[in-house]
C-alpha cells in the first residue's frame, strides 16, 4: 500500500498545502491569517472549506483568512512557535483529509535552516498526535524538516535535466517575510554562501505604503495593499482615487536594490565557483527579477512557472523520495 506525504509551506502571508500518494496529488493556497473565533463550528472534510476551524489549547480559531481581517499578527523569527503558526498547521493536516500521515515535510527560512534550533523544534512539534479540533485528532509519524530554497531547487530539477542542475545553481526565493538564497553545487548546499534577508516582501509593501502616503496623505496599512495584491487588483483607492501599485513597487524595490545587491555579494564572494544557473521563485517574484539580473548578468535565469507552489511541490516530491 502506498504511503501519503503532506508538505506544508507555511508562509506570513500565504499557507500552501500539498498532499496525496505517489504521484497523484493535490495543492492548494490559503491567505495565513488567524483569529480567535468563539462560533467556530468543526465539519467533516468532505463538508469542509476554509476558512478552517481548529483549536488550540481549548481555545477555537479560524485559519485561513485575510491578514486584515486579524487584529494581530506575528512577523518575527519566532513565528513558529506563535498561535498563528501552530492554527495554520493544524488547518493544513485537516485540508489533507487523512487521519493518519505517513510522511509529512516542510521548510524553514535559509538562515533558520543554518542556526539548526528550530529545525529540532520543528520536527518534535509536529511528529505525533495532534488534537486539532474536539473529537478530531491527526497523527503525524515522519517529519523533515528542509531550508525553503531546497523546495524550489528540487521542483526545478524535476522539471529541468538532472545534468544541467549538476553546476552551481543559485536559488532566490523571494518571500513575503524573507528572501532566501541558497546555492547548490552537484546537488549540495554550499553553507558558507547561502543565508537570508529581511528585505523581503513585506519591507517593499512597507515602503510602498510610505510612498502613497507621500502622495496621497492616507496612512494604508500594508495588510490592505497585500490583499489588494493577492486578489489580482493593481490599484488601491485615497480618498477615492485610484492609485496603480506598478510604480510604488518599483520605486520601492529601486530603493532597496542596493542594499540586497550588497548582502548577497559579500555572502557570495566566498564561492570560488561561478552561479551557471539562478532559480527565482517565490511570491515576490516580479518585484526582484530586476535585481537578480543585475546581480548576476551572464547566468542562465529559470523562473519558476508557478512561483508560489514551487517549495511545496519541491517538499512533496522530496517527501516521496524519502519512501525509497
């Protein structure tokens, strides 16, 4: 009988799930917000749609909203070990439907993934048996727990010639609470050149919103043109005005170019092998292809074709693998 694998990419503004059993499986993407909601009803997962209903210390809390529709929300290097964090992983083991889960893997930002501690952490919260809900649990057996850009480099390789991935090859994961890169070289993390970045989606929206502030004299929170986003809209209204986002992002991102230009040369000035290949994936994609061509100009760049699923398909797979 075949085992299932569930992969979690439990982000700061998006959660994705997939899951299933050997090559059929399933994905889905879920807006990561998370309150205290005191009518919360449980519902069977054939009935189930998000928002998802879990609880948490005896406590109900719907996962799976708008970030604004919050009145907190945790954006810091502690997030695993926030509410918000343990709701939406209980809202990803039910959205898999199984009771029991053979394997399950997921990711944590490059420079977490380097420190180690919340790797232990991780693996320990999420093996065994989970009480997500009154009279619903979910058992968890084998948990690994990888650096996010490993997702996307090895989604990229089954999509790619296993040969041509055998060079350097960078991976730039652009996310909303960090930027990731990673570089590989035949198949392994080089540590000493890989890290992350605060100056991830989040700070370019912040900076946006400064921006429009400038302009418009209207305080927009950053949970407000994040969901504007997310939805496909380029605009956001001041005062009954519309203002298209296009150019605040750039300018924004132009602002930053800089400092990120910097941060990644001086980790990569340690390799003594050239990037042949970068890997851009994540949702914050088009805000830094700009960047990463000018960082790295004679290397072939993949951007992934669908940034936002790329880790977690990378984690299935992996997962799969681990079966042997």
């Amino acid at each position: 009988m075949k085992k299932n694998v569930v992969a979690l990419d439990i982000g700061y503004s998006n959660f994705r799930v997939a899951y299933g059993q050997g090559d059929k499986f399933k994905s889905c993407i879920f807006p990561a917000g998370v309150k205290e909601g005191h009518s919360c009803n449980i519902k069977a997962k054939e009935e189930h749609d998000p928002p998802f209903c879990v609880n948490i210390g005896g406590i109900s809390h719907i996962a799976g909203i708008e970030p604004m529709q919050t009145e907190t929300r945790a954006l810091h290097r502690w997030y695993i070990e926030s509410d918000q964090y343990l709701a939406l992983f209980y809202a990803g083991l039910i959205q898999s439907g199984y009771s029991k889960i053979d394997c399950l893997v997921t990711g944590v930002t490059m420079s977490e993934y380097l420190e180690g501690t919340q790797v232990k952490q991780l693996t320990k919260m999420m093996t065994g048996v989970h009480h997500v809900a009154p009279n619903v649990k979910i058992e968890v057996d084998d948990v690994h727990v990888v650096a996010q850009p490993f997702g996307s480099y090895f989604n990229s390789i089954l999509r790619n010639s296993m040969d041509r991935f055998l060079s350097s090859v960078l991976v730039f994961d652009a996310g909303f609470y960090s930027l990731d890169w990673a570089l590989f070289h035949k198949g392994k993390i080089i540590e000493s050149t890989s890290g992350s970045s605060m100056l991830a989606v989040s700070m370019v929206l912040e900076e946006v919103s400064k921006l429009l502030y400038k302009d418009c004299r209207m305080a927009l929170p950053i949970a407000e043109i994040e969901a504007a986003l997310r939805k496909g809209r380029n605009y956001v209204f001041c005062f009954g005005k519309k203002h298209k986002l296009d150019s605040y992002i750039k300018r924004a991102t132009e602002k930053m170019s800089t400092e990120i230009y910097d941060t990644i040369l001086n980790r990569l000035r340690m390799s003594e092998n050239p990037v042949d290949i970068v890997v851009l994936t994540g949702g914050g994609v088009v805000y830094y292809e700009d960047i990463v061509r000018r960082i790295f100009p004679s290397s072939e760049l993949i951007i992934e074709p669908d940034p936002l699923f790329s880790a977690v398909h990378g984690y299935y797979h992996y997962g799969l693998s681990k079966q042997g």
